[in-house]
C-alpha cells in the first residue's frame, strides 16, 4: 500500500494516466476526481496508507426480468463509477463516508441483519462484510470514502457498484486480491437480498465486477466475455432519465419474480428456466385460472427474451449490428406488452413517453428503443445514430429537462484497485 499524499503526487506527475485512460473518457476529470476524494479522506483522517477501488455502472442490453428465473442476460459495464479511498485501521469496526451523506458506521461483532438498515447504505456494507465472513474470507476494519457519478434512479445500479466496491476494499486490503469478480457479486447480491431487503438478481452486482460485454446464463451462473467494439459502431448509447420515484415500487419488482414463479410452481419446478416452453403453451388456459393472466403474460415474456438474449450476443459477435438492433427493439415491445414494467397504474408513465418519443425519432433511422432495468420508473435506453444524436437528444430534454439524456461508454474493466502503471 501507498499513503495517501503519495497517491496524490502520483496521480499529479500522471503516473495513474494509463490506468486512467482505460477506465474513463477523460483523464482529466480523472485525475481531478480521485484527488478531491483523497482530500476529503485525508480531512477526515489524516494521511493513511490506503488504496484506491473503482466499481462501474451497468447497463443491461438483453435479457429484461430474466436473471431471477435462472435466465440468460446480456450487460455492460459503463464509464460511471464508485471511487473508494480505503484505509485499514486498528478497530473491529467499518467506517464508510460517501460523499454528501453520513457516514455508515459497522461493528463486524455484529453481522446480522438489521431491521431499521433495510433500504440503507449501512445494510449493504453489513451485508458483504458478512458474505465474506461466512465464506471463510479475511475482514478487518477499515474506513474509507467513497464518491459516485452514478445518479441514483438512472438503471446504471449504483447500489451494485456501491457492493462490489465495497467487496473489492475488502478483497484488497485483507484477502490478497484473490477473491473472484464472480464471488464479490455473489456477495453483493447476497447483501442486497438478506441486508437490504431488495429481490434483485444477480445481474447487476455480475456485470459491474466483471466488466466489457458479457453473457451471463444464471441456470450455471457462466459468464461468457463478448468481443464487439461498440465505439466503432457509429452509434451512441444513451439512458435518458425520466426522473420517475422508485420509492413506493417495491412491491410492482417483487411481484415480477413471484408471478413468474408462481407459474414455474403450476409444473413443479422453482424457475421458469426449468419448464419446457411447449408445456407452457399447451397449459396456458390451466395456468391463467391458477395464476392468473398477468403471470401468463410474463412468462412469456420471459421463454421469448431469454432465447433472444442468445441471439442478441451471435449478432454482436458475428458483426451483425443491424440484427442486434431489430432484437433490441423486439425486446422492448416484449417487456411493455407481456412483461408490463413500463408503468406502474396511474403514478409513473415516464418510461412510456420516453419509448414513445424514441420511437417517434428513431423508427426507420436505424435507431432502436427499450426499457432500460427493472422499469416501472427510471431510464429507457436508446441506440442513437451518431448523426441525429443532436436532434434526439433535444427532442428528450425538451421534454424530461436539460441533462435527462446521457450518452454511455462501455468500460472493459470491472470492479478494480485502481493503481498507478
């Protein structure tokens, strides 16, 4: 480890540069970020031996409500990120600050769930902490300071970057660095389901570790890397945020999974990947007075965009962008007509405007159109021809406000130790 002033001199002379380069767009803002969160770490305690940890953004590209089945999912990790500032200190105690927010205070003597953590930061520090102890990984105390330029609500998943962040500090100070990208998500997803009380999958927590493109299938959790230089496309990836509330919606996610395994269970089985999809069909008058039509509707959704997900990657990987783009738009429809995670009743119908405003610019232009995430509220996701990137954009902003429209870099490195070389 290296303290912190000579981090700082470090990344000053632009001995972080290369590794900067490959992280972000701008080394610059990079160089600039990662200084200021030094400061403040040092403000709060003083010059330590420390390291540095960047855990990214995602951004799912196929497979929509797929991963909680046991389904196949294709994701990226994006330029947007969680910085760390990590120290070990002498104490059996976790310090964390992030930026603008008090700081989370854990006790590793007690690494049990808590009720009044549940939908807080603390829960999830508590909760990957807790992952590794019961693993048989090293923990130790430690404080840290964290910033991000994930906006929260924009289905980028800063709560999974948030996790694996926090598996890295504890990967790099205490364990060597030898615990997998694929462990520090299972971590996380563990700390989110039992710590924080959210029924998430595992795609997030997968995606922000592992990095670049990837495939994951969930029936044998295989991640398979995908070669595809989307910078050379001509296109531009953009979330636009609506600015919906999630709050108040977690009850519209976890009937997603419920309802879909409710159907599974008509077969006898736990997932929906387990159930033959001509079964399904053959039983769906049975399975609608059992379940009911919405359930129907969603495990369709799902026996559709789970075989489409494979598509989706032999087009990338073939160089059949064109392809890939009809399957995004194939995808979308699926998830507004069958999933029905567009809106949630008469509160939040941002996402359909925003679909409906993309498709008015996008159709017949070579553009394609989804929601992005768990929907109900937050982000859609559009491939922008680079040449009406302008115009796209200001036809979304006139209406969700200036800045709404964020373009994306996929970022070929998961969650890391940032160093200097």
């Amino acid at each position: 480890m290296t303290t912190t002033r000579e981090l700082r001199e470090q990344i000053q002379k632009g001995e972080f540069d290369r590794t900067f380069t490959k992280l972000y767009p701008d080394v610059t803002a990079a160089r600039e970020r990662y200084i200021d969160a030094i400061s403040a770490f040092e403000n709060r305690w003083g010059e330590r031996m420390a390291v540095l940890i960047s855990a990214p953004g995602r951004t799912e590209l196929g497979g929509n409500h797929t991963d909680h089945q046991h389904g196949r999912v294709l994701a990226a990790a994006v330029d947007s990120d969680v910085i760390c500032v990590a120290s070990p200190n002498n104490g059996n105690v976790i310090t964390l600050e992030s930026k603008g927010h008090k700081p989370d205070v854990i006790e590793l003597s007690d690494l049990i769930p808590r009720d009044e953590e549940k939908n807080h930061g603390g829960a999830l520090i508590r909760g990957v902490t807790a992952w590794f102890n019961n693993n048989g990984y090293i923990i130790g105390g430690f404080d840290a300071y964290t910033t991000s330029d994930i906006l929260k609500g924009s289905g980028l998943s800063s709560s999974a970057a948030f996790e694996v962040a926090v598996g890295n500090i504890l990967n790099y100070l205490y364990n060597g660095g030898k615990v997998s990208p694929k462990e520090i998500a299972i971590a996380g997803k563990y700390a989110e389901n039992e710590f924080f009380g959210k029924p998430s999958g595992l795609m997030d927590q997968m995606a922000s570790s592992v990095g670049g493109f990837i495939c994951i299938d969930f029936l044998d959790t295989t991640v398979t890397p995908i070669d595809f230089d989307f910078s050379s496309s001509g296109y531009t990836l953009c979330v636009v945020d609506t600015k919906g509330s999630h709050a108040d919606l977690t009850a519209d996610y976890a009937a997603i999974p419920l309802e879909m395994r409710a159907v599974a269970e008509f077969f006898g089985k736990q997932y929906l990947r387990d159930v033959d999809e001509r079964a399904f069909r053959d039983k769906i008058a049975e399975i609608r007075a059992a379940a009911g039509d919405r359930a129907v509707l969603r495990a369709m959704h799902f026996f559709a965009d789970n075989e489409r997900v494979e598509k989706q990657a032999a087009a990338l990987s073939g160089g059949s962008f064109e392809e890939y783009l009809r399957l995004v738009i194939e995808s979308g429809r699926s998830s507004f007509m069958c999933l029905q995670n567009i809106y949630a009743g008469e509160r939040e119908q941002g996402l359909a405007v925003a679909l409906a405003l993309s498709e008015r610019v996008l159709s017949g232009r070579g553009g394609a159109w989804r929601v992005h995430g768990g929907g109900f509220a937050g982000t859609v996701q559009a491939y922008v021809p680079n040449g009406i990137l302008d115009e796209y954009r200001a036809e979304i902003e006139k209406v969700f406000g200036d800045g709404t429209c964020r373009g994306l870099k996929i970022r070929s490195v998961g969650g890391t130790r940032v160093s200097a070389g």
